[in-house]
C-alpha cells in the first residue's frame, strides 16, 4: 500500500509504499477514499502529543469501503461504507469502560496516532470503532463528521443547554457544531483570530448572530463558551464572557498553558470542563443527526501527496471549512 509516514516528530511525512496490512481478530481492512485532516494531526506531527507509535500514519477521519473481515469482524460486509474515528480500541474492562466512558479508558489506543491511520489507501480497524455513515454525504463531506463532528458534537453536549453560546475558533469543528447549534435555536456568539474577516463572514453565513476578534467582549453575557482553538489564553477570555453559571468547554486534545487569572472571574459558579475523546454512542447519535439538521460540509479536497503541504496550511488557519486528502 501507498501511505504518508511519520517518522520522527517536527520532520515532515515520506510518501513511501507498505507492505498491505492484514487484518486480525476483531479488525477490518478498509480501502481509504477519504481521510480528514484535522489540528490532532498537527499535535502529533508537531510533537505536542508526545507518545505516538513511530513510525506512524497520522489520520483520523478515515472514510472506505470494507475490503476483508478478520475473525469474529463479521458486522460489516465486503464493500459496506464506513468511517473510523479517533478513538480506536478500548480495553472494555475498566471501570471507565465498564461505566460508559469508554472515552476515559486508560489503556485506549487512537487513530493516527498508537494505530496507524488514514493518510494511506488502506487502514486495518477495530470493528467496534468503525461506523456506518449517512446517505446524502459524499466520501470527501463525510470525513470531517468523524472528528469535527464527533467531538464538536461532544463539546456541544457539555455546553449545556445554553442559549446563547460562544465559539472560539472557527475552524472545521466550529462550521459543524455552530449549523447543530443554530438548528437546535441557539444564538451563536462566534470568535476568530483578530482581523479574520473571512471566517468571520463564514460564520455568519452558518448562523452566526455576532461575530467579533477573540479579544472583543459579546454584546451580551453568554450561557455557555466552547473553546475550539488550542490556545489556553482564551480561557480567561471565555470566563469573562459568560454569565454567573456559565460554562467554559475545552474541546481540545491539547491546549498551551492557561495563565493565571483572579478568581473573581471563576468565581459565581462558572466552571471549566475539558473533552476527552469520545464514545460510541456519541457516534451512534451525531451520525443520525446529522443529515436531520442537515449539517453542510464545507471541505477542501486534496491529493494525499500534498499532505505536507495541507498540514502546514491549516497550522497557519488557511483552511475554509475542512481539509480532506484522497489517495
């Protein structure tokens, strides 16, 4: 097989050929038609998270069609579309497990990262994180629904039933989750990066009622914040920016240091929370909503071959939407 290969963290991908992946007990081998670039795939090309398989594919948004069934990996047929997502095998033994929140599982193994991913065109997967996906979305639309999707849709959840909520960096997430929030009758309060008109017209174009630099103040106190963008100095921001009772989501799987602030901007019973990860049934129940809203995607396709060149666009936020490489 063909694939995009880390190496070393902070080097760039080799294109270079594999030996075919086979597929054991409980996996599948899947024909990659589409795989998603998403700011995880920079953390870990970046060496911000520091505990990768090396030599590694990176992706996590892998969109194919079924090619062969290991053992007991009977759920698919041959030829059957599916994705794979960033959480990628679980123990299922754990007390996090065991309780539902699988996503918390300390033995847990990720896409693109312990189990090489999608910047190829062939990915073995445990079956049990593999997914069937929603008529109406080609391969290219439907790759982003994996990661932005999933975890903006956990991120979403966490955010409580807010109203009026902010979200802070309008990359790939931020374009789905705000048309989901949108839907559901929430006012959205969408923040960029100073100067940013394009996304900031491309937010309101997906429902935004306000939209201002990272900075700037809402109009009006927010019931809730999601924060998108990497940056723990928004943080604080965020705080100032919901009401007394507000919540402060970080949907990150990495984040730069959060500084200090006083506590009278925590204090009134405001909180912060983190997303971890997510669950299968957060797949289960955003990949059934999805077409209901229904969610558009807006993806920037590209030859699996550009990949570097992809990844270093959207690490300077020169991506519309989503960026989606094909083999």
């Amino acid at each position: 097989m063909r694939a995009m290969v880390l190496q070393r963290p902070n080097t760039p991908l080799i294109d270079m050929p594999a030996a075919d992946p086979v597929p054991g007990p409980g996996q599948v081998l899947i024909a990659v038609s589409a795989c998603g670039v998403c700011r995880t795939d920079l953390h870990v090309v970046d060496g911000e998270l520091t505990a990768p398989k090396l030599p590694i594919v990176p992706g996590h948004e892998i969109v194919g069609r079924i090619l062969a069934c290991g053992p007991g990996a009977d759920h698919f047929a041959p030829g059957a579309r599916v994705g794979v997502p960033w959480l990628g095998w679980t123990c299922g033994q754990c007390g996090h497990c065991r309780a539902g929140r699988e996503n918390l599982c300390d033995a847990a193994r990720f896409t693109g990262y312990q189990i090489d991913g999608g910047y190829a065109d062939r990915a073995v997967a445990d079956v049990r994180y593999v997914f069937a996906l929603p008529e109406g979305y080609d391969d290219v639309e439907a790759a982003p629904l994996l990661c932005a999707g999933l975890i903006g849709y956990r991120a979403l959840v966490k955010a409580g039933d807010a109203p009026r909520l902010g979200i802070y960096g309008f990359g790939a997430a931020a374009h789905i989750v705000a048309q989901v929030a949108a839907w559901q009758g929430r006012r959205i309060f969408a923040f960029t990066r100073a100067g940013d008109d394009a996304a900031q017209a491309f937010a309101r174009e997906l429902g935004a009622a306000w939209t201002g630099a990272s900075e700037t103040a809402p109009p009006e106190p927010l019931d809730a914040a999601i924060l998108f963008a990497p940056a723990g100095h928004l943080v604080p921001l965020a705080l100032r920016a919901v009401r007394k009772g507000g919540r402060v989501v970080c949907a990150g799987i990495h984040m730069s240091d959060i500084p200090s602030f006083p506590y009278d901007i925590l204090w009134g019973e405001r909180e912060i929370v983190s997303v971890a990860n997510l669950t299968r049934g957060d797949a289960e129940a955003f990949l059934e909503l999805a077409p209901k809203v229904p969610v558009r995607v807006t993806a920037e396709r590209y030859p699996l071959a550009q990949a570097n060149a992809v990844l270093d666009r959207l690490r300077h936020g020169d991506v519309r939407g989503a960026a989606v490489l094909v083999p």
